[in-house]
C-alpha cells in the first residue's frame, strides 16, 4: 500500500485475461461441441468442468490481483481465503449429494 | 471498572483497535474482508441451494440457452450474448475501480474522480441490464401451457423450434371471458391477468394444424434436448391443461419448473440488490472524494475499502454466470 510504484499495467494484463477467458467460455457456452457436451467425465461434461475451471481461474485473478490479496500477509489471506473454500466445498458437496438423492427418490414417482 | 473498558491512552481511537494492526491490515479494511467472507456465504448457499434443486430435477430443469436469449432493440435468437455483455461490463467496472484505488495511492486525486466516476456509469449500465433482463423473463416469450399434473407443455414447429402461442392459435376464444376490473364491476373484487387465448382455443387450434407439436420439459440426456411428443400423445398430454401461462412470476413459469423462476429472481435480484448499494457506496465515496475528504486525511484508503465490496460483487456475479447460465 505504502509503496507507491503503479500496477496500471499489470492491471490491465489481468484485465485482458479475465475478457479472453469470459469470450471462450461464451463461444463454448454457444457452440457447445458434442464431443464436450454429451460425453461424462466425473460426473458431469467436461464442458461444464472447462466451465467450473475457468470459473475459478476467473475468481483467482479477480481475488489475487484486483482485491490484492496477494499484498496481504500471509496467515490473513488464508483466514479468509482457507475459511470460504473449506465452508463452500463442504456445503456444495453434501447439498449435491442430497440433490441427487432426491432425485433417485422422486424421480421414478413422475409419469412422462 | 477499568478492567472491563477499553481507555484509549495513547490517543489512538479505540473503536479502530487504538491503532493495532494485527496482519498489517486496518481496522476497517480487515471487517470489510471478513464481511465479504460471511457474505460470500450467503451467496455459495443460494447456488448451493439452486444446485440442490437441480440435482433434484435434473431430468426437467430448463435449459439456459433457451430462456435467456434476447438482446435488446434486436429480434432472433441470441443465447448468452446480453449476459456476456453485462459480464464485461462488471468487469470492466472492476477494473476502473482498480485504476481509481492505484491512483488513490499515488494521491492522484483528479484520477480517482474520473475512475470512480466511470465505475458507478458501469454499475448503473449493469443494473439497467439486469432490469431489462427481469422484464424480458416476466413477460415471456412463447408462452405455453400448464397440465393438471403440474407440467409446462410448451409449442414447437415440424422443425421443432420453440414458436409462441400467437404463431399458431386461431379463431375465436370460445368463451366471453372480458378482464374484470375495478371500474365495470365490483370494486371491491380483483381478477388477475386472463391469458390472452382461452384452453378450449389452444387445443382446437392444434389440432386443426399439423405442423404444431408439443414438446414437454423431459430432457433426453442422450442429446441434452428437451423430448418432443408425438402428435396423438400431444393430443393427450393437452387435454390436461389447466392454465395458460405467458411470462414467469413466483408462481408459474412458462419456461418450465417454477422453482427455477423463482431462484433467478432470488439470486440475480440478491446480487442486483448488492450492485445497487455498491453503486451508493461509490457515489458517497465519489462525492467524498470530489469533496477533498481523503486528500484531507492524507490517504484514499476508503476507495480501497468500497473498491473490495465492488470487486466482490463482480466476483459473486461471475459465478452466477457460470451456474445460471453456462453450466
């Protein structure tokens, strides 16, 4: 903070990343190849894990550098950071788990 | 006394932690972390929630590409192009914020007006969007009808293209059915919007055309693509209606689940709700900053401080992206 170089540049870097990253996931969000869409790979398309990825590296680059997290120190990123990954996978995991759980119960109660 | 209350000896203000700064951050900027930690919570449990619900109904849940498909002042079909637009906007606004906390370090007071300006002119475009989006969902596309087992059957051509209710429904509504309102009735008595074509209508009319099919909300996961019927079963499934639907509210969505409208109003109004307060927050700030405030204080650490609240939002909104629209 005190340092006073200016990151402009690096910002605006980032910035062209973050835009590359949101036009493919549109293109493949249009295009939706086959191979991507209608094969499974761990439970879902590798589509949607291309999706999940890129999500992520979209979080990174906006927590790491435009909110600067990487200029703090270290045991207070990971406060924040290590507390909402940890919270959120072990929510997501078992409301998915349960989502699918319902889903094996009630589905087969629904006439098509 | 004194060992219950916290006296400021040094001068220091208390309330900011008389000075400490564990982690070698501010009083002020670590609470704005943590907020956004809690806050960050609130909204992976609405996606989680939304997950949940998918996951249950992961052989009928709506699919993206064929609701949101508009662009304002053009016809057709263009999925994902507006939420893509609003997405750059958000982080382009992201990054004029950025430039205004860089130039809030450097004490560039003229840079930051411009960049904080700029980020609120893009906070109010995404809004604007986001409104334009919410009307474009409430008052539909196609239209479609509702079974007495609680399904949406909607209306496609031979190709087996989505086509609304107007391209193929004829002839006359059957029933003198006239909106009762206020003025011509009871006053006292309200009626909600009668669809603009009668059931009995809607089934003639199918009948009579050939090239109309039914298509309903079963995803064949071979193709990914929603099951189209054949005419008699057609036929079958539209003797069951119950209700015209046209648009989407809490109640019934003519693109399929109601649940599904229900969390795109949830979860894109929650996060509309949060761009809407930062936009004040950085109008407080811009004004402050026009104002000399900080140059006064000698540092633009409250541009940082709303700068983090705004570069959160754009984060929340880049997963919403993700799980409403790509996934």
């Amino acid at each position: 903070m005190a340092h006073a170089q200016s990151h402009t540049k690096r910002i605006w870097i980032v910035f062209w990343i973050l835009s590359a990253i949101t036009i493919v996931e549109v293109a493949l969000g249009i295009y939706k190849p086959e191979a991507l869409n209608l094969t499974s790979i761990l439970g879902t398309s590798p589509l949607n894990w291309i999706f999940i990825i890129l999500t992520l590296a979209k979080a990174y680059g906006i927590t790491w550098s435009f909110m600067h997290m990487e200029g703090e120190k270290t045991w207070f990123r990971r406060a924040v950071v290590w507390t909402a990954v940890f919270l959120i996978i072990y929510l997501v995991t078992l409301l998915l788990i349960e989502g699918d759980y319902l889903y094996s119960t009630l589905a087969p109660l629904v006439r098509w | 006394m004194e060992a219950n209350i916290a006296v400021p000896n040094d001068k220091k203000p208390t309330w900011g932690g008389g000075g400490v700064r564990p982690f070698g951050a501010s009083y002020g900027k670590m609470m704005m972390w943590f907020f956004i930690v809690s806050d960050a919570l609130t909204f992976s449990a609405f996606l989680a929630a939304y997950g949940l619900t998918r996951f249950k109904f992961i052989d009928s849940w709506p699919i993206a590409d064929e609701v949101f498909t508009h662009v304002p002042f053009v016809h057709g079909d263009f999925p994902m192009i507006y939420v893509a637009f609003m997405t750059f906007v958000l982080i382009f606004s992201s990054v004029t914020m950025v430039l205004a906390v860089d130039a809030g370090h450097h004490m560039n007071k003229k840079k930051v007006t411009i960049y904080m300006l700029l980020t609120i002119i893009g906070g109010i475009i995404f809004v604007g969007s986001q409104a334009w989006e919410w009307n474009t969902f409430i008052n539909g596309t196609y239209g479609a009808v509702k079974t007495t087992d609680g399904k949406i059957l909607q209306f496609v051509d031979s190709e087996g293209k989505q086509i609304a209710l107007a391209d193929f429904v004829v002839g006359d509504r059957g029933d003198i059915r006239e909106q009762h309102t206020k003025k011509n009735g009871l006053w006292f008595e309200e009626e909600s919007t009668i669809a603009q074509y009668s059931i009995a209508q809607i089934i003639s009319s199918y009948e009579a055309n050939p090239d109309v099919q039914i298509r309903t909300e079963l995803i064949d996961l071979e193709k990914k693509q929603k099951t189209i019927l054949s005419r008699e079963k057609g036929s079958e499934e539209l003797a069951k209606t119950r209700l015209v639907v046209e648009g989407a509210n809490l109640e019934v969505n003519e693109y399929g689940n109601t649940i599904f409208a229900d969390f795109f109003f949830f979860i894109t109004g929650f996060h509309g709700f949060h761009v809407l307060s930062g936009i004040i927050f950085n109008i407080i700030i811009f004004f402050n900053v026009i104002l000399g405030t900080y140059e006064k204080r000698g540092h633009y650490e409250m541009v940082e401080k709303v700068g983090l609240y705004w570069h959160f939002v754009d984060l929340v909104w880049v997963f919403v992206f993700t799980f409403f629209y790509l996934v």
